[in-house]
C-alpha cells in the first residue's frame, strides 16, 4: 500500500471519529450537583437522616476531626473536578502543545476556548556518529470543543554536534554507492551497508536550521472528567517539511525533506485519590520515499533515501499532579521499524531515554518544568546526557461556581445489635459537595466507641447497656459550609438464660436395710457457671457432697424414702429432683431340707440305676448352688445283719458314686447312719444344707 494510500484511509477514519460526538460524551448531561439521595424512612435495616447546610456552624464539643479522605462512590469529589471547574494549577502542555508531562501526553484534551504556550529547549542522543541534538521547539494547541484540540509544534531552531564524524557515510570518500540510495557504503566495499542517522538522516557534521513543523489535531475519546474511568484520546500528526532540496538538506541536516504523517494513542489515569497520574503513548509515523540526484566520483546519479518507519512509545507517572510543586518521570522509546536501507548503527538501532525532574507553577497558568534526559542503551555514545527545559502558559476557561453547599445522609448496616455481643456495627456517611471539593469527616457517639476515620466508620458496642444510641457525623468542605447527619441503633437487652434442669436416679432402688445406694444428679445448664447441689431425705443420713452421694439405710424399716436434690447456679437460678430408695425385709434364714432319697435291697449296699439317676439330680442341685452342701444319711434295718455298718456302707456308697462320677468335692458331702427306720429304713436320704443353714 503506498503512503497516500495509508494516510487517507488514517485521515478519513479519523474525521469518522471527529463526526461521532457520542464518543466524546459531550451529549451526555453532567449532573455536577446530584446527591445521594437517602434511604427511605421504611428501611427496617437501617435508620438515616439527611442534613443540608450553606452556611458555617459550630463543630460539635468534644470530637475528633478525622483527615480528608474520597468520599463513597456516590460523592462528587471522588472524581476529578468537572469540566469547565475551576483548577487550582492548571495543568500544562508537553513539549508537542498539548497536555501532557514533558514530552509524553496524557489522554485529556483542553476544553473548549482553552488553549497553551510552551517554549521548550531538549537534547537527546543518537548514534552512530556519536550525535546529540539540542532542540527549540515553541508549540501552541488550542481547543475548539471540549474534545477537539488542535496544536502546532515547530522545530524553530536544531542544532546537531556530531562528535565522531568518521562514523557517517556522508562523511565517506570511498565514492562506493551503497545501492541506488544517497549512501556510500560506510566500509570500502561493494554492497557493503551505510552507516547513517534513521530520524536525522542527512546529519554528517556540527551545524543545524529550522527543523519541521508538526501540525496536528487531538481527539478526546473518553475523560476522567466527565465521569470515564481512563482518559483516552487519539491523535494525527502531519510533519511538514521546511526544507527540500538536496544540498539544502545535507546543510540543514535537523529533517528527512519529505512530508510524513503520523497516528497515535494516549491515555491516561489518576491514581491513589488523584495523588499520581500515570500515562502511557503510543504512535506511529509513516515515512515517504524521496528522490534525488548525487553525484558519485563525478557522475550524478539517481538516487532514493527511503528511511524506516517510526513507532514512539512511552510511560510516565506525574506525582501530585493537582500540587504546586509535582514530581515527573518518563520513560521514552523510538522504534524503527523495517530496515529500507541497512544501517550500520555500531550498538543499539531502537534509543531508550530516561526522563526524570520537576514541574513548579509561578502562577496559577504559569510553569517551569526541568528534567534530566539519560540514554539507557546507546552504550557506546560519547555524551548519553540530556535535559528538557520548557516554559509554559495554559488557560483553561473556568465556568463560575454554583452557589456552595454541603449534603449529607448516614445510615448504618443493622438497625439493632444485641447487648453484650461483643459486635461492631459499620456506619456511612454519604456526602457530596456541590463544587466538589474535598471533605473531612467528624463522628461522635451518645455511647460506645468509634474506630476509623472518613465516610466509613465503625461502632463499637462493648460494655453498653440496652437502649437507644445515635451516631453523629459532621461533614465540613474547609471553605465554610458543613452539614451533619445521624443514625440510630438500637441496643436490645439480653434474654435472661433459660433455667437449669434436673434429675436424679437411685442406683440400686431397692436395697436391704444398712446397705447405700448412689444417688447421682444430671443437670443441664446453659449459664456454664459454678452449680452447687443440696441433699435431703425423709428418713437415713445423706453421705458425701456435689453431684453424686450416698444414703445410710443402717436402721431403717422396711419402706419406700425419697431423696430431694437441689442444683444452684451461679446466677441464682435454681432446679430441683426427687428420687426413691426401697427398704426391703431381710430374707428368712435358710434351711436344710430333705431334696431326695434311695432305696436299697434287704442285706445290699450297692446303688441300682435308679438310685444313680436320683444322685444325678443331686449332682445337678449341687452345681447350680456351688455354696451348698448335702448331708446323705445312710439307713438300715435293725434286723439287717450288721445294720449299723451297712447303713454307713448305703451312705458311702452314694456319696462315692457323687465324688467318682459326678465329681462332686468331697467337702460338699457329709455322711451320717440311722438304723432305726424298721423296713422302710432301707435306703438313704439327701438332706440340702444351703449356705446359713446347720442341719
């Protein structure tokens, strides 16, 4: 595509961008004076109040004035002053006319009828050649809307000091044509590559001239001003020559001859409550091919210098820019981009400057900036020093002020909190200003305290007691005018705790007289304080203390008796429970009794398989009562031949049949004789001797 082509369609899209004014917002209204408005009085979350006041009052005794800090979003000096306002120091034009650091722009553009000054000195450093450039450079940019700017930049006077002129290729006598271009080759030899100066290329030894003129137009896209979060704007440069011809050129040595057209983006954004404002540049200039005719040993020649396009970029910060005294720094970048014709550059191609000084108003339109420039990267140039110097005047017109007057509504995130919570409410005041000034905030309390400073607080309950309490801000802009507000938030008593309970069991219920059951209480107590238990009974003696005693039954008749328990907490909340013990009657004491018996043959001893089944049961009675012993008592007949031995062999052949057989312990069985029984006495008996018994 060739340059007219390319800057036509730049141009045309830029006058699209002129004719589309919604982008600028200059349709949109800019309501300067809206308030917040207020909570309505059904909001059950919070309780608000709205306080105007135009003239100064009193502050209120015994608070504490918090420092300056943005409002809540809603207010109007969280943003910066609107347009037309009044500026305290109005900010001032870079180098190229419009506004901007030194030599970077931000995205703002002057509104309409304002316009600046600027007379500017700059030295930078290029290579090769070991080349530095001191710059004059007036500039003027006027704005005909509030998002149209145009500006004119003229390099009145260059001067070019070339400390290695050895290292030039216009300075070469080799005679050897690099190509079809106005170039010899830098070393003697065919095709070898030029060495030559990309943005200055006809510079060759100490001299200068009147450089080109920059004449352009900014467009504004957005604005911080008029409530953009950024302020955005894209501008288009024309560079026109001052100079043509080629031996004019080669003396003039400070521009390229041809006319050029550049594009470019700048934007900008305040930072830290308008304390840093930070910019970033973008651009892009097309360069032309020129032609002209050189003469090489003798002959003249056709030839073509077609250099390389330019991208500039850049990034700055402005630190207090709405000061009196600000701080600036840069950093500056020139990118060439293509390689037309080689270039010999002897280190870096792309220079990368450091810009770092001051900006101090003597008026209030009036500004003297200083900067010292270094190179980053040109690390074999002689002298990588710089500085920029520039004088400028700017007015901005100023719309008169609307009658002052400060607005304000609190509110607070609960409308009640309950006492001894231990909880901080967070409360806002909402204020705006009607020139947008800045403003400080007071708040007090009719009880409880408050932490933080500014629009936000927040209140701290701990150790009041319940009722009704009104947190108070003050609001004052420090030209005079203040305005107050409250809210209201209510403590609510604390819910007595609920009462303890109680309750009681006996462990065993039921008990023989002397013995002691336990009786245990459980108690359940949302106080978590101290208990402390009481005991009584209706007849015994308690023993022990807390939650778990003894009663003595010892002389107790048989009968039911209760126990009452009482549980104390430590707020004097109190329980009771009940339980029953039963005193029984002692058991009988225990017997001997006759459990079975065996019957034998007249004259025999030996147990028959019915007397053995009858001893197994004995065997069986004797397991599951292992205390208890049996007595067999041995019968016979007194006509039985030797009846008082064979009643003891009847005995012991039983009791041998239990212990062999039946494993019976010896101990457990006791044999006696009786021969008086007559007939019926042949046989024994087992008599059962419980554990207590005598038999």
């Amino acid at each position: 595509m060739t340059f007219r082509a390319r800057a036509t369609i730049l141009f045309l899209s830029a006058l699209f961008l002129i004719s589309n004014r919604t982008l600028a917002d200059d349709n949109k209204p800019k309501d300067k004076d809206a308030t917040t408005p207020s909570a309505s009085s059904s909001d059950p979350n919070a309780k608000k109040s709205v306080d105007t006041t135009n003239g100064s009052t009193s502050s209120d005794a015994g608070s504490a004035t918090a420092q300056p800090v943005p409002l809540a979003p809603s207010a109007a000096s969280h943003s910066a002053p609107p347009e037309d306002q009044p500026h305290k120091w109005v900010p001032m034009p870079a180098l190229d006319g419009t506004p901007g650091l030194f030599t970077l722009g931000t995205g703002d553009t002057p509104p309409k009828g304002g316009f600046d000054i600027v007379a500017g000195v700059n030295k930078i450093s290029r290579m090769p050649g070991d080349i530095t450039v001191l710059q004059v450079i007036p500039s003027f940019g006027v704005g005909l809307t509030n998002w149209f700017t145009v500006f004119l930049s003229i390099d009145a006077d260059e001067h070019i000091h070339v400390d290695q002129p050895s290292l030039l290729s216009l300075n070469s006598t080799n005679g050897l044509q690099y190509r079809n271009t106005i170039y010899n080759s830098f070393l003697p030899c065919t095709g070898c590559a030029p060495a030559y100066l990309e943005d200055y290329p006809f510079a060759s030894h100490n001299g200068g001239g009147v450089g080109e003129i920059d004449l352009g137009f900014k467009i504004g896209l957005l604005s911080e001003r008029r409530g953009k979060p950024i302020s955005l704007s894209i501008r288009n440069d024309f560079y026109i020559p001052t100079q043509t011809g080629y031996s004019t050129l080669l003396s003039n040595q400070v521009q390229s001859g041809m006319f050029n057209y550049g594009i470019g983006l700048e934007a900008s954004k305040n930072l830290f409550h308008h304390s840093i404002l930070a910019t970033i540049n973008w651009a892009y200039r097309f360069t032309r091919q020129s032609d002209y005719t050189v003469v090489f040993n003798g002959t003249p020649t056709p030839s073509v210098l077609k250099l390389a396009d330019q991208m500039p970029i850049g990034a700055g910060l402005q630190i207090f820019p709405e000061k009196r005294f600000q701080i600036i720094t840069e950093y500056d970048g020139l990118i060439y981009v293509g390689k037309p014709i080689q270039n010999t550059t002897f280190g870096a191609r792309d220079p990368v400057d450091s810009v770092m000084g001051f900006r101090v108003y003597a008026l209030k339109n009036l500004a003297l900036d200083v900067a010292y420039r270094y190179n980053l990267n040109l690390t074999n140039h002689e002298d990588r020093n710089g500085f920029v110097v520039k004088v400028a005047f700017a007015r901005w017109p100023e719309k008169p002020l609307p009658p002052d007057s400060v607005t304000a509504s609190c509110s607070a995130e609960k409308s009640s909190v309950m006492e001894g919570s231990n909880e901080s409410v967070a409360a806002t005041a909402t204020a705006t200003d009607a020139n947008g000034r800045p403003l400080n905030y007071t708040w007090t309390a009719s009880g409880g305290n408050i932490s933080g400073t500014g629009p936000y607080v927040r209140w701290d309950l701990a150790g009041l007691g319940a009722g009704n309490y009104n947190l108070t801000a003050r609001v004052d802009n420090g030209a005079g005018n203040n305005a107050s507000c409250s809210t209201s938030i209510a403590v609510r008593p604390k819910p007595a705790p609920a009462a303890p309970t109680m309750s009681c069991t006996a462990n065993p219920s039921t008990v023989n007289a002397g013995e002691r059951p336990t009786i245990t209480a459980v108690v359940n107590d949302v106080s978590g304080t101290p208990i402390t238990y009481t005991w009584q009974a209706n007849a015994g003696q308690i023993i022990g203390m807390g939650a778990s005693v003894q009663l003595d039954t010892s002389g107790l008749a048989p009968g039911t008796y209760t126990v009452t328990g009482r549980a104390e907490n430590g707020v004097h909340s109190a329980c009771d429970c009940s339980t029953t013990v039963t005193v029984q009657a002692p058991p009988p004491a225990p017997e001997a009794s006759k459990i079975s018996e065996c019957s034998f043959a007249l004259n025999s001893a030996r147990a028959d398989n019915v007397c053995k089944r009858t001893l197994d049961d004995v065997a069986v009675r004797l397991q599951s009562d292992p205390k208890a012993k049996i007595v067999v008592v041995g019968y016979a007949d007194a006509k039985e031949r030797g009846a008082q031995k064979l009643a003891a062999q009847r005995a012991d052949s039983a009791k041998k049949y239990l212990i062999d057989k039946k494993t019976v312990d010896a101990s457990r069985v006791e044999v006696r004789t009786d021969t008086s029984g007559g007939k019926e006495g042949r046989s024994v008996e087992i008599i059962l001797v419980p554990e207590g018994a005598t038999f």
